[in-house]
C-alpha cells in the first residue's frame, strides 16, 4: 500500500458571488490547495476548459462528517459508488459535480476515481477520463481531526 502522504481541510465559506450571499460553501483543500484550484488545473491542462468548480452548499450535505466518509444524506449527490465532492458555482448539485469513491479503513482515508459524470463515457461532449488526477491518502486521525473542525 501506498503511503499516506495529503492533508486535508474543510474551509466552509461563502462564494463571493451576490447569488449566494449568506449561504455558506464547505471546500476541500488538499495540502493548502483548494481542490476546486486542482481540479480547475488539472481540466485546464487536459481538455483546454476551465471548469467552474466550487464547494458544496451548506446545509444541503448536512451532516457533512457523513457526507464526506462516503455517506451522503442526500441522494443529489451520490452517483453510484462514489460522493459528489465538488459542485458547479451556480450552487445546482448536478449542474458540473466532480465526484469520487471515498474508501475508509484504519489505516488510511482515500479519495480516487474522480470523474465528472457530464464527461463519463458515452457523454455527447465527449469522454473526459481523469487518469493522473489523485488519489489523495489522509491519515484517518487527521480527517478526522479535520470533519470535527468542519462540525464547530
């Protein structure tokens, strides 16, 4: 196996944008990055598209510890076997989600197979496999140390 080697933060804030004003996002961040910057660059330097990626809407994945150990409460945003981590600006859960498998064990918290589903195989606009993109491996105490800071 793999040696755990991210860290990981919920930020939970508002977009700036005057559509959402008050409504507060949850936004992974991966070793001091914002997962939406990484997956904005990764898109950029694949397929020459900026994705407008952004959090998730609070309290609409409540309670967020669930949501992101693989369980979330609502079913907008699971799509099969994996979770919806990212969701499009406009705020709509299945306008442009990047989703992946969260797996938890013991002995580590992994994020892989992240996939955009309006890009997945067949999709008219064209198939966008997201090869090289991840996998991130968090210690569990630190994810945990991590969804409790989100739950204050």
């Amino acid at each position: 196996m793999n040696s755990i080697s991210n860290r990981i933060r919920f930020r939970v804030a508002p977009l700036d944008d005057p559509l959402w004003h008050g409504h507060l996002f949850v936004q992974p961040e991966i070793d001091g990055q914002l997962l939406a910057t990484i997956a904005q660059a990764y898109q950029l330097s694949k397929y020459s598209h900026d994705a407008p990626y952004a959090g998730l809407r609070l309290p609409a994945i409540e309670p967020a510890s669930e949501h992101f150990s693989g369980d979330p409460t609502s079913a907008a945003y699971r799509y099969g076997s994996r979770v919806q981590v990212l969701g499009c600006t406009c705020g709509i859960p299945s306008c442009w989600p990047l989703v992946c498998r969260i797996e938890v064990s013991r002995q580590v918290i992994l994020w892989h197979d992240f996939a955009n589903p309006h890009r997945g195989p067949g999709a008219a606009a064209g198939f966008w496999p997201f090869e090289g993109f991840g996998p991130f491996r968090f210690s569990p105490q630190q994810y945990e140390h991590a969804l409790r800071h989100l739950a204050a």
